[in-house]
C-alpha cells in the first residue's frame, strides 16, 4: 500500500511591508499545511479545498501549479511508504489567519541561504538540491518539508524571466516596484539592484500596461501592469 499526502506552498504578497510570505502551520513543529487525497478529488481540488479552509479564499484552478513530487525512500506514514505531492498557490489578496496554527512567515535572504522568519523565529532553508543527498544529510530538520521550500525557491527564481507566475500574488494589477519587490526576494538581492527602467525594457515581453495609481498626493502616479495572456496558467 502507498499513502499519498499532499503540500500546500501557499505564497502571498504583503504590500505594506513589500513582502513575500507564505504560510506555516504549527503541528508540533512548524511544516507546510498538507491534506490528504479525497477519493473525488483531484489534486488541484484537493489543494484549493485546503486552500479554502486555511485563508478563505476561494480560487479556480489558474491560481495552483503542481511542483514536484518527493518519493525518498525514508518517507513512511503509519508503516506505510508515502509519496509527498507538492503544490503552490498564489494567493492574489493578503490573507488574515484567524488561528493559532497557521502563521505567515517572510521570505529573505541570510548568509546567502533562503531564510523564513516570523519574529524570534527563523528557519535557514538548505542549500542541498538533490533529494537523496538531502536525505542522507539531514535526518531531522526543525522545519518539516525544508527540502519541498528550497525546492520552490530555486523553481521560481529559475522562471523569473520566462514565466513569472509568482506575480500572480500581486493580484489583478501591480507597479513596477512591487513585480522587483517580487524579483529581488527570489534573486537574493536588494531591490534597489533591479532599476525600475530598465526592469521595465527587459521585461516588456510578459507585462502589459493597464493604467496607473490613482493618488491624491503630487508627482507622477506609478503605472500599473499584469502579466500578458501568454504567461497566464
């Protein structure tokens, strides 16, 4: 017999702070929120219902991609081998957690390692790319699931350029500003490295201009983008 279980890495954008964060749930130690398959249910449905019940937002399937699938050997539930789906959605609103086990954690760069933090609370994901030598290395982790986060991490930085499908987390519309926020938080940078013109050049071939901020206040108002048809799901 094999149990299957499925993760959820759920991004989200915190506008105020400029922000990536994604959220943890407490179950003894901190982990990623998972679910089981229900025997109707698809994957995506599976994790949009879990989605649901950890955020309340109710998604369609263009907001969940399928990750990867972790099949080591030492993954067993209840003398069972397991097979680990994993799957990240981009939450395009800022969700409030009503729950003591579920926290949103920030995603930043320490000694040149992917980092999640929330307050005195610090996880220093590996640097290890290949599941088995993660494996043999790491037999117990304060953070359940590392492997599945860095793993997220390096996937988004490597589709940057060609299908930035974490920008989906900026909801409908975004500026220029919050898409290098987005960028530099993935590429271990500042965001003052990515300028704003010539991010916009590079980038013209997946952006497309939808209007501005609307503001009271003088000086020129940000204009606002969304990712072309193209590079949606």
């Amino acid at each position: 017999m094999m149990h299957i279980k499925l993760l959820n890495i759920m991004w989200c954008y915190d506008r105020e702070a400029e922000q990536v964060k994604v959220i943890l749930e407490h179950d003894a130690t901190w982990q990623l929120p998972k679910t089981n398959l229900g025997q109707a249910e698809s994957g995506t449905e599976a994790i949009l219902r879990l989605t649901e019940q950890v955020t309340g937002q109710v998604l369609d399937a263009d907001h969940v991609e399928q990750l990867t699938t972790l099949s080591h050997p030492t993954l067993v539930h209840a003398g069972e081998r397991e097979v680990i789906l994993v799957y990240m959605t981009y939450l395009p609103f800022y969700p409030t957690l009503d729950t003591t086990v579920h926290k949103l954690f920030t995603l930043r760069t320490s000694n040149s390692k992917y980092q999640l933090y929330r307050g005195e609370v610090a996880f220093s994901l590996t640097s290890i790319a290949d599941e088995t030598k993660y494996h043999e290395v790491n037999k117990t982790s304060p953070l359940v699931y590392e492997y599945a986060l860095q793993y997220a991490c390096r996937y988004i930085k490597r589709s940057l350029e060609q299908m930035p499908l974490i920008l989906k987390i900026l909801g409908e519309s975004f500026t220029l500003r919050e898409a290098r926020s987005v960028y530099a938080s993935f590429l271990q940078i500042k965001i003052n490295q990515l300028d704003n013109s010539n991010f916009k050049k590079t980038h013209r071939k997946i952006l497309v201009e939808v209007g501005q901020v609307m503001k009271k206040s003088p000086g020129r108002p940000a204009r606002l983008y969304r990712l072309k048809d193209e590079v949606q799901f």
